[in-house]
C-alpha cells in the first residue's frame, strides 16, 4: 500500500530533509526514509534521492526494497549505481583541491 500523496525522500542526512521540506506546501506529504524499515509495506512507493544520497551505507538495501515493491526495476537500479559512482567520483576529485588553491606562476 502507498498512502496517496506520500512521497519519500532519500537524503544522505536529516538536515537534508529539512533543508528540502522547509519550504514545501505540506510537509506531511513527505517521509523522511532514515533506512530500509521506512519503506517497508509499501507497494511502489514514490520518491526522490536527494542531496548526499550516494554515501549512504545502506543503499544498496534502499534499492533492493525498491525493487521488491515494484518502483523500480533491475535496469533502473543500474542506473541509480551508475550515478552514485560517478558523483563519488566527482566529490573525491574536487575535495582533492578544496581548500588548497594552486599558485600558476
């Protein structure tokens, strides 16, 4: 079962959330998913990866529970791992250089 309306968010923290809901019409209509047991009995939730989302630890249980309640599918979970590696990527590689300006002489 989806509650109509609901729709889960999946930040890499609460304040994430926060920063995301803050602003929203009806906050009640989103479900912070804190791990796997808040998306557990539903039938295709809906939702949205938001902010951090690809350090979670607990993703890949995040993507199997999707996949059992039918919101996505095998192709779609390859994706969303595509992605995941490619902004760990992306987030290693420009820490490497925050902080530390190069000088061009």
């Amino acid at each position: 079962m989806n509650p109509v309306g609901k729709v889960f968010i999946i930040p890499g923290n609460y304040s994430q959330f926060n920063d995301y809901v803050r602003d929203k019409e009806n906050r009640s209509f989103y479900v912070y998913v804190s791990d796997i047991t808040m998306l557990r009995g539903y039938h295709q939730p809906r939702g949205k990866f938001i902010g951090t989302w690809y350090d979670r630890v607990d993703l890949e249980d995040i993507l199997m529970q999707l996949r059992l309640a039918g919101s996505i599918d095998q192709e779609k979970v390859m994706e969303i791992r595509d992605r995941r590696n490619a902004l760990k990527v992306v987030n290693e590689w420009s820490a490497l250089f925050i902080g530390r300006p190069e000088r061009c002489e």
